[in-house]
C-alpha cells in the first residue's frame, strides 16, 4: 500500500502485481541527501535537480522483486526481477532490497529524465536484492521497462558464507569515494563490504562475482550461542568516524566503527524491560526488529518486540537511552522510520534537524503511528515539524489529521501521537519519500 500526505490528508493507492507477501521495501530518493543536492544543483542546474527520482523496489515472498516507476501515473511495475534459481536452491524470499547511491559511479546526464509521464523512461539504478545468504546486483541503466528479468549482473560474493540476510543498508563514504554493504544475518553477524559491482549491464558478458574483502562484526558477546542480527543502519552525517548500528534478538543495540582495525564495538546499549504494566510489555521481551537513524544522526530509533519504541541519543562515542514510546501499539513495532519528506529538501543545512522531530512506527498489530517527538526528545534546536507539510490548516479536510496538524508547534515539549493510519495488516517495511510529486 502506498500512502501520501498532502493537504492535511491520507490518501491510499495500491500498487498491483505481488503475489505473495511483501518482505521488504526501499526508495530511490534515499541516494541522494539533502546535502548532495544543494552541492550538486549549481552542476547540474539544466537537469530536474529540484525533484529527486521517485522509484520503489519491493521484494516478497516468492522470490519476485518488483521496481516501480512512480512518476507515472499507471501504478504499474516498470520491472519485474525474478530471483536465480541456479544459484539460490530452495530459497525464495526476498528479505532486503536497495538501490546503489546515484551520485556515486553515473554520469550527471544519467541521473535525471524529464520524461515523467513516460512508462518506457529508462531507470538510471543499480539496484540490490538479498535472497538468503546472498546479494545480487541488477544494472537497470541500459534496461527498457517494461521488463522481466531473470539474470543478475553480479554477485557480492564477499558477504557469503551466512545464514539468511534479514537487512541490507548502502551508505556512500564521500570522503573516500567509497561505498559500502552491510547485512545483518540470522548467524549473529554484520557483514561490510566495499567490494561491490558498478559495471554497466551492456558490459556483463555473464554474471560476474565481485570477490574481494569483507569484514565481519559478532553482534552478540556470547559467540557460542550468537542472537540473530535482524537490522544494521549506517549513521548519517558521521564526520570522523564511520558508524553503523546493530541490532538483535539479544536485547541489545551496538554501534561499530568500520573504519577502526579491532572488532570491538565502540558503545554497546543494553535494552532494558519496560517496568510497564501494559501486558504486552510484559510477556514480550524488547527484541529490536528495526533500526533507523534520524537525518542528523543524533538520534537511533529502535522499534521493540515489546511494542514501544526506543530512542536513543550519541553522547560522545556512546548510545544513550533517551526516551521510550509507549501505549501506541498493542503488539511488536516490526518497523520503525525517521520519515524524509518532500519539503524538507528546501530547508538549509543547518535546520536539518528538523527531521528529528518526526518518527513512524508501524506494528504487528495493524496501525501506523506518526509521532511528534518533542523538543524534550529532539532538543530545543529542532524546527516545527509543521514546516515539512503544505497546506496544513486548510479547510474541508479530514478532522483528526487537521487538529494533528494544527497542534504541531516548535514549543512540543513531550513526544506525542500526531494521528495514526489503520492499516489492519502487519507492516513489514515502511519507507518514506523525499521526493515531491
């Protein structure tokens, strides 16, 4: 289901052609920041800079990830990946998917088409899959849509040798021109790699095995009986260090350094129980199910198996637990998102922290939740999260949304529900859009 909030309004869409169970979900606008943009848009001033590539990649249940267009009005797939069945052997699901960071190895003229309206317009990605213990890579620039596609390009060999990879994060390193792989996998550890595939579709004879190196992190203390690694986020905005969080069925919340030469982590978060009488808290242990950073990077949301949401702030090298989110959900938060809406895009960078104040969770239970921080969360330099959204106020709209709307305000002291979506079904990935059409 695809949601958009316009105008103090929900509106639902849904994109056809799954025939299983959804797994897992990614955005193009994510590969390409805010900061990217402002940098590049003196370059690039005769392309559409102003409006980042507005595409979706799905992946289920059978082994079938679906790429979508939505710039075109039709809602249908533009291409339609079908996992390898002579190299994945009785594994089928599609537990991750993402697409390569575009400023990264295209050429400017390849990034952005006017042709908007055109369901033929070529899809300028590299795009990822994780099907059990492997990652595939998918050179979509040279391929016409609509399309079925049966061979992978590459293969990130560096990461194999795991279990079933339950997520995959691609964070591009500027600074050294790097761009990385994590996974977190069902053996208990995170895979990084930088090895990873860039060559162009027309230029794989066959597909090719991208093998060089790869490091690996063991997320729980215990390696004898190691929990499952069930999210891994890179950190946003990192200066000096090169950060990604962990997160398992262990309680627990680590944050690694990749670029330190020990395998140590450089703070570990031990989640407590909540002393809540809510019984859902009580029988559930907090388990994280997802990691996401907000786009500053100060603070790490954790979605709990306990259903609430842990928020979490860097106080130096360590994570600290700032505030937990209750009385939302009635079951596990399986998904949790610091969203990255459209209209953020014209703010400057020092008002980035504007983001901190919003955070989505969607749990087991059905129900979708937007809520607003607060400054006692986001802190007092944190903009009014009404900036984010045009048309807030306006008359003739939907009550709950308008008052939600209306009592935004950059004076928010406590975390609060703005308004939940009810959904009714569990939501097993939510992702957000930077882009504004």
């Amino acid at each position: 289901l695809l949601f958009t909030i316009s105008y103090s309004m929900v509106h639902q869409l849904k994109l056809r052609g799954h025939k299983s169970q959804v797994l897992s979900l990614a955005h193009s606008s994510t590969t390409i920041s805010n900061h990217q943009l402002n940098q590049k848009k003196k370059n690039i001033s005769s392309q559409r800079h102003d409006k980042p590539l507005c595409h979706l990649i799905s992946g289920d249940s059978s082994g079938t990830t679906r790429v979508w267009d939505l710039r075109c009005h039709s809602y249908r797939a533009s291409h339609c990946i079908l996992a390898p069945n002579n190299v994945v052997s009785g594994v089928k699901e599609v537990t991750a998917v993402g697409f390569h960071p575009l400023f990264d190895n295209y050429p400017k003229n390849e990034i952005y088409n006017d042709d908007a309206s055109n369901i033929e317009a070529s899809c300028p990605f590299t795009v990822y899959t994780a099907v059990g213990s492997k990652v595939f890579g998918y050179d979509l620039r040279q391929t016409k849509s609509p399309s079925i596609i049966s061979q992978y390009d590459f293969h990130i060999a560096p990461i194999d040798g795991g279990e079933e990879i339950n997520a995959i994060d691609i964070f591009h390193d500027s600074k050294h021109k790097k761009t990385f792989l994590a996974t977190a996998d069902d053996d208990g550890l995170l895979r990084v790699t930088d090895s990873l595939g860039n060559k162009k579709a027309s230029d794989v004879s066959s597909p090719s095995s991208i093998s060089q190196r790869c490091s690996t992190y063991q997320h729980s203390e215990d390696s004898t009986s190691p929990a499952l690694v069930t999210s891994a986020a890179f950190r946003p905005r990192s200066i000096k260090t090169l950060d990604v969080a962990t997160a398992g069925t262990d309680c627990t919340i680590n944050l690694w350094d990749i670029n330190r030469p020990h395998n140590k982590p450089s703070s570990t978060l031990h989640i407590r129980s909540d002393d809540s009488d809510n019984m859902n808290q009580i029988c559930n242990p907090p388990i994280v199910h997802s990691l996401s950073w907000s786009s500053s990077g100060r603070l790490l949301a954790a979605g709990l198996g306990d259903g609430s949401c842990l928020i979490a702030s860097i106080d130096g090298r360590s994570l600290v637990e700032s505030y937990r989110l209750r009385g939302g959900h009635d079951s596990a938060v399986a998904s949790v998102l610091f969203p990255r809406f459209g209209s953020s895009t014209s703010l400057s960078w020092s008002h980035i922290t504007a983001q901190d104040r919003l955070i989505i969770t969607a749990g087991n239970d059905g129900s979708i939740l937007l809520w607003d921080l607060g400054s006692v969360v986001a802190g007092d330099n944190a903009v009014s999260p009404s900036s984010m959204f045009t048309g807030c106020g306006d008359t003739g709209c939907n009550e709950e949304m308008l008052s939600a709307f209306q009592d935004l305000s950059v004076t928010q002291q406590e975390p609060k529900i703005l308004f939940g979506i009810p959904h009714g079904k569990k939501s097993n990935w939510i992702v957000s859009s930077s882009a504004e059409e």
